[in-house]
C-alpha cells in the first residue's frame, strides 16, 4: 500500500500515526519520513503537528498552518555568522 492510499481517508480528527503507517506501507520510519518530504514537496498536503500525533491529508487552510510552522522552525534553527550578531537580519 502506499502512503497516500493510506492516508486518503484522514483528516485533522482521524489521524494515522507513523507506527500504523510504517506498518501499513512496510517502510521503515525513517524511509517513511523521507517519502512523506517528497510528497510534500511533490505537492501533497500531507500534513502533521508536533502539538498532536500523527499525519492526515489536509485543507488547504491547514496546508497554510502547517507550511508557516515548519518555515518558523527553521528559521529558530538559522545560525548567525559571525559578521551578522552585531547588526539586525530579517528574515522573511
């Protein structure tokens, strides 16, 4: 089965967590996360939040949420270099 058959009948109140989902499309947890990115990158909402386990297909309003967390997470992971602590740097 592949992930998006599996996935097809999620949604924000019925989740699939990543052991069912390993489970079901025989992929190990870390071959399943990478596949998850591609898809998504792919263009497929394939949506989770760290506030609640699991991942559904989403809305476009919660493809929206989804894309501005992972984008806030990242930028808190951005690291200075040296040159740029002492000045301001906005990231948009």
């Amino acid at each position: 089965m592949t992930i998006l058959e599996a996935l097809k009948d999620t949604s924000i109140e019925n989740r699939m967590s990543r052991n069912v989902l390993c489970t079901m499309t025989c992929l190990s947890d870390r071959a399943l996360r990478e596949k998850i990115s591609e898809l998504r990158r792919a263009g497929h909402h394939i949506v989770s939040d760290t506030s609640r386990k699991g991942y559904w297909l989403g809305n476009h309003v919660e493809w929206d949420a989804f894309c501005d967390q992972q984008r806030r997470r990242a930028l808190a992971n951005f690291y200075k270099k040296s040159y740029e602590n002492d000045r301001q740097l906005k990231l948009i």
